[in-house]
C-alpha cells in the first residue's frame, strides 16, 4: 500500500542515512513500492553512493574501466530523492523526529532509516607508523593505495581475510612482492570453508604471494630508508615498502547508541527492519535482524546482504510487509577467477562435483546428509540451485548423483531428481 497522508497535512519524510549498497537500495526499494513522499538520502561522503566490491579490485588495477557508482548522478533527481552527500549525520532524537547534519542543517522525518555501515578496524601498532600504512574501506581509501603500488614495491598485507587476500591479488597484478601476514592459523577463518582456502592458498602461491601463518605482530618500525619492519612474537621479521592491513570492521552505531536504541553486535531490529523505536529502522552491515526462518537474530558484512535487505527494509517502511529471509552468499574475483560461497561456512563433509582440484568445480557442506552450505569456483551458474538446496534444507541420498558434473542441479533444487 502507498503511504497514508500525514496528519499534520504535509507529505510524510523518509530519511536514509548512509552512502553504500544498502542506503541505495532502500531509497529505490521506497519509490518502487509506491511511496509519494519525501525522501532525503544523507551520506557522510562527498561521493554518490558505490558499491565495495571493486575498490580492493578494478579501482586499483584498472581505474579508468573501474564503475562504482550503483546509480548515475541523475537517478536521484529523476526518482525525486532529495541529496545531502559530504553532509555528515551527528545526532537524531528519535521522539521529537528531528535528524541533525554536521552543516547544522535539521531534517524532520516520519520515519528515519540507519544504513550507517562499517569503518575499517583501527590497528595502533601500524597506525603509529603513520605514511605507507593503508586501509581499505572507502572510495578514497583505494585511490590513495592506487598511488603506491608498482612494479618491485614490497607489500606487506596484514590480515588474511577476503580483503587482504584481493589486494594481495590486485598488488601482484600490479607487479608487487606481496607477503600475507595473518595472525591465526588459517586463512579467511571466518569467510570460507577449508577446502576453498586450500584452493586460494594454492592459486596465490603460485603467483609468488608468501604467507605468514600464526604471526602475532608486536613490533613495527620504520628505518631512515623508509623501509618497514614488522616483527612477530616468535621472531620472525618482515620487511617492506608499505603495509595494507585488513582486521575486520567497527560498526558505525555511535548515532543509535546516543538515541538509545537497543544495539548488540549490531542495530537490533525486527524482521521489518525495525530498531527498538518503532520509527527508526535499520539495514545493513550495521543491522543484526531477527530472522523467523533460524529463529535467531542475524547479521551479515556482504554485498548481497546490503541489497537484499536494504531493499526488504525500504519496502517494509511503506507496505509494512516483512523482509524475506535470503540465504547468506558473498563472492571474491581473485587473479580472474570467480569464488561464490553461501551458506555455513563448517560442515561434517564436503562433496565434490567432479574432481577434487579442478579449476571449475562446485562443493556441497553436509550435516547429516543435509545441504548446509555451498561453494563454486568459476562455476558461478550452479550458485543459484545450489542456495535454493540450503533454503529448504535438501537432504542427499544419493551423493554418486551431485557429485557427477552432468548432473542438472536446477533439477534437483525443484525436486524433478
């Protein structure tokens, strides 16, 4: 339904704070739902909202083809969404419905949504260093990297996540030495299933990259020449041009602390997207959102999770329709090959299709026999019937029959094998 007029006579006001994925879609989702009021889309940064995923990629190794805008300038005046990007939010008072920007500007709201996101997670041993230490979370985050990568230039990467590993990908294509330092005992611990980090593991070293397993940094100095050291617990030294750390996010809910909405581990809100007020909402990174499906309250940093829930949320806001639950998936492009990954990331066991190794291949996580999880590589067409299989919970019986390639697995998602 469209939205009702306001009481007072004037157009009801949605405002979105942020300028990611999920802010974008929020807004597009409310006018597509019928929405005929008023909506402000406020972002902290100067830049129209863009999408994360190229900027650890195409930003830093092929700028000028690199697009990361999700909307040109001028869909938001077409779609009658009103701009406050470079304007930061720095309080709202969620009774009196009333949002104040750092310019001193106050927008009244019926309905507020805090699509706020996440800031890179400080590290004060590198960042006492000060110059030729990076992060990367921003649009401007990569185009200052950009600046500082070439041919011969020693990178050390600190953390082995999905980040680390694409700008270590993204340094060696550039034609840097690149060591990988993470401080615990595998790879992407929290991001993928083992077998797919023995895959990259495999596909970096034979592109030169050096790993550094168990690393527990306690030192980091810089020389005359410029040149870093960063020294381990056990002793072990690395030296380098630059560093890039990647060690996980800080959620940005300063605004909906200070409004005293109810946060743990995230903005808590209903499966309307909802916050502990009922006219503030929240999507995203930032948002931990009950999930009837698990009977839990869940939170995902993915691209998909962004789009998808922001778009739940912004429609909930006008037809009061809850979001639908999207099984997790994220994907990482790494020296051009296509990983995809949905689902629980630990399982009794893992089926191949095909053989173990192969350069495209799909692999199932089993729990007693059920579809947990998924991952491809290069085989990104099997990742749709392959969510479809860990939503409704499919049960193997015969595994001779997923693990053969030929095998259509859209017919066994919709159950005709």
């Amino acid at each position: 339904m469209n939205a009702l007029p306001h009481p007072s006579g004037h157009a009801p006001v949605h405002v979105v704070v942020g300028g990611g994925q999920a802010a974008a879609a929020a807004v597009t989702a409310m006018r597509e739902a019928g929405f005929s009021g008023r909506i402000v889309l406020v972002g902290a940064e100067a830049h129209l909202p863009y999408e994360r995923p190229p900027l650890s990629k195409e930003v830093l190794v092929t700028p000028q083809a690199a697009q990361v805008s999700i909307h040109p300038e001028g869909f938001y005046a077409e779609k009658g969404i009103e701009c406050r990007f470079g304007d930061a939010a720095v309080h709202f008072d969620a009774d009196e419905r009333r949002l104040e920007l750092a310019s001193g500007e106050t927008l009244a709201f019926d309905k507020l949504l805090l699509a706020t996101g996440a800031r890179a997670r400080a590290y004060p041993l590198l960042d006492q260093l000060g110059s030729g230490v990076f992060t990367l979370r921003t649009l401007d985050d990569a185009e200052a990297l950009r600046g500082h990568i070439w041919p011969g230039r020693r990178v050390l990467v600190v953390g082995g996540g999905v980040i680390g590993l694409e700008v270590a990908a993204s340094a060696v294509i550039m034609g840097a030495d690149v060591t990988v330092i993470e401080r615990g005992a595998r790879l992407m611990a929290r991001g993928a299933p083992a077998p797919m980090v023995e895959t990259l593991i495999a596909l970096h070293r034979d592109k030169g990259v050096t790993f550094a397993l168990g690393a527990d940094l306690v030192e980091a100095t810089r020389a005359n020449t410029r040149e870093i050291t960063l020294s381990a617990a056990d002793g072990r030294q690395f030296v380098g041009d630059l560093v890039v750390y990647g060690i996980g996010v800080e959620l940005n809910v300063d605004l909906a602390i200070s409004a005293g909405l109810r946060v743990e581990d995230g903005i808590v809100v209903d499966e309307y997207g909802r916050t502990s007020h009922p006219a503030i909402y929240a999507a995203g990174d930032v948002a931990r959102q009950w999930t009837p499906a698990r009977g839990t309250h869940l939170r995902f940093e993915t691209w998909a999770n962004a789009q998808n829930q922001g778009t739940g949320v912004g429609r909930a806001m006008v037809t009061g329709e809850p979001c639908a639950f999207e099984v997790p998936w994220y994907w990482t492009d790494q020296y051009g090959h296509n990983f995809q990954v949905a689902g629980a990331q630990e399982a009794d066991e893992w089926l191949h299709r095909g053989e173990p190794g192969a350069l495209k291949a799909t692999v199932f996580g089993l729990k007693d026999d059920v579809v947990v999880g998924a991952f491809t590589l290069d085989n990104g067409r099997e990742m749709r019937p392959a969510r479809a299989m860990i939503a409704t919970g499919h049960r193997i019986t015969d595994r001779a029959l997923i693990a053969n390639p030929k095998t259509d697995l859209r017919k066994v998602a919709d159950g005709r094998l």
